[in-house]
C-alpha cells in the first residue's frame, strides 16, 4: 500500500481544485489535460452538469436574491436533495427532470455514447495489451458496472470492428504529475462518444492492493461510460481514491447513468 503523503500544492495540477489534498493513500486520477472531448465539448455538456453559476456566493443569496437564480439551478439543487438513494434504478428510465447527482463541480465534463432507447449501451473494453493481472481486474470492473440497467460493459481482448470500444494500455509509469495511477482519454464527434483509451500507471499500481486497483480501474471505466467525479469522499467516483476505497459503485452512480442515459416517465 502507497503511503503518500499529501504533497504540498494538491493535485499536481491534474484537477482544477487549488484546495483539493490527497487523502494519505492517495491514488491519482484522470489528468484534465488528457480530457481532448473535455476541452473540445465545453460549451456542450448535457444540461444541469456543470451549470454557470453554482458558486458558494450563489447559496448565500438572500430571499429576494433567489427569486433571480434560474430556473434549472433551482431544479439541479431539488435534484440533488437526495445524494445517496438507497436503490439503482431497475429499469434505464428515470422521472422526468431528473438530474445528476452529488457532482464534483470542479471536474471537466464527460460525453455520452449514442445511445438507443429500449436497448443497453453496449461499450467493450480492451484489454489485449495489459499484463494478466490488469486483464483480471478489468474483467471485474466491467461486471461492476453492467449492474446497471442502462450499460453493458464487456472486456474482450480484441474489441469487435465497429463496436463501442475503449482500448486499456498500461505503461510504467506515475503520469506525467508522479501522483496518477489511471487516467481516461474520451474520442469524441459532435455530442457523442466514438471511443476512448484507458491508460493504467503500473508505477504506481503495481504497489496497490488489487482492492485499490480495482477501484482505480472501476473509476475509469466510469469515466468513459460518461460519469464526471462525485463529490463523497468515500465513493470510487470520488476524485481520489486509495487501496481501501469500495470498488463497488453505489446507487447514486447508477441512477447518474440512468440520468445520462435513460428514457424519461
Ligand atoms: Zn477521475
């Protein structure tokens, strides 16, 4: 297990929080500069993500303050009332105006695949040039996320030709900061995704327990399924995670990609 300590000045410039610190245990994550689809889509990701003006001054508004903040910041506050539901969705639809929740506001936005209503998002992920240990652990990861009734993640060796598919590479290093242990690169066209390649930092995961590197992997995948960073500190969608975090997404991740991708009742 990595004992890091929190290095001073944060996340290495890797994410956009100034005041974030690594959690001791701490196992970097996703590079912003790697998000190519996030800095070509910003103008473009999905209603309620990252809407302007969600600042603290904005929740210290007055009464009569409020009645000038927008409509849709007003529904994105009652849809997150609820951060942590007890149950995923069962079926890939949510109540219309559903919006996503408990959301790191400071990471850089995520496109989703092209999805049919009425069918699953099938994604493959590619593990043919990882080490066997890695092939394992990705074979884990997808059947974590394919509990959802919107995805279907599959590891393959070789992804099938015109598939969805995201290629996993590991190279031995800590990313370019010394401190990233996995990072997500997104292809897109227009509104969607095409593809994406999940690079895995041997140098720092070949140290992790394989409870950590699972979660790192699991985190990934959430990435190029479209999930952005959640703000819990203890959820494999957080930011950070460490050889103890649960690999295991929780509801309010499920319900998220139903809120991505589900049809609206
Ligand atoms: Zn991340």
């Amino acid at each position: 297990m990595r004992s890091q300590a929190p290095a001073a000045g944060g996340d290495g410039g890797f994410h956009t929080a100034p005041d974030r610190r690594p959690r001791p245990g701490y196992s970097g994550r996703r590079r912003t500069g790697a998000g190519l689809a996030g800095l070509r889509l910003a103008g473009l990701r999905p209603a309620g993500l990252r809407p302007a003006g969600l600042r603290p001054a904005g929740l210290r508004l007055t009464g009569a303050g409020l009645a000038g903040v927008g409509a849709s910041l007003l529904l994105l506050l009652a849809g997150c009332a609820d951060p942590t539901p007890d149950q995923a969705p069962t079926e890939c639809s949510v109540p219309a105006g559903s919006t996503l929740r408990d959301l790191d506001l400071q990471d850089s936005p995520e496109t989703p695949w092209r999805k049919e209503d009425g069918e699953e998002l099938l994604v493959y992920f590619e593990t043919g040039g990882l080490e066997g240990r890695y092939v394992g652990l990705s074979t884990d990861a997808v059947d974590y996320w394919s509990v959802s009734p919107c995805v279907e993640a599959v590891a393959v060796a070789s992804c099938p030709e015109d598939a969805n598919c995201v290629t996993m590479v590991s190279v031995d290093n800590a990313g370019d900061d010394g401190e990233s242990d996995g990072s997500f690169s997104g292809r897109d066209r227009g509104a969607y995704r095409t593809g994406g390649e999940i690079t895995l930092h041997t140098g720092l995961l070949d140290r992790s327990s394989d409870n950590g590197a699972l979660a790192t992997i699991v985190h990934e995948m959430g990435h190029a399924l479209g999930l952005v960073h959640r703000k819990d500190s203890e959820d494999v969608m957080n930011a950070y995670t460490s050889d103890t975090t649960d690999p295991e997404p929780d509801a309010t991740n499920f319900v998220n990609l139903a809120v991505i991708y589900g049809t609206r009742h």
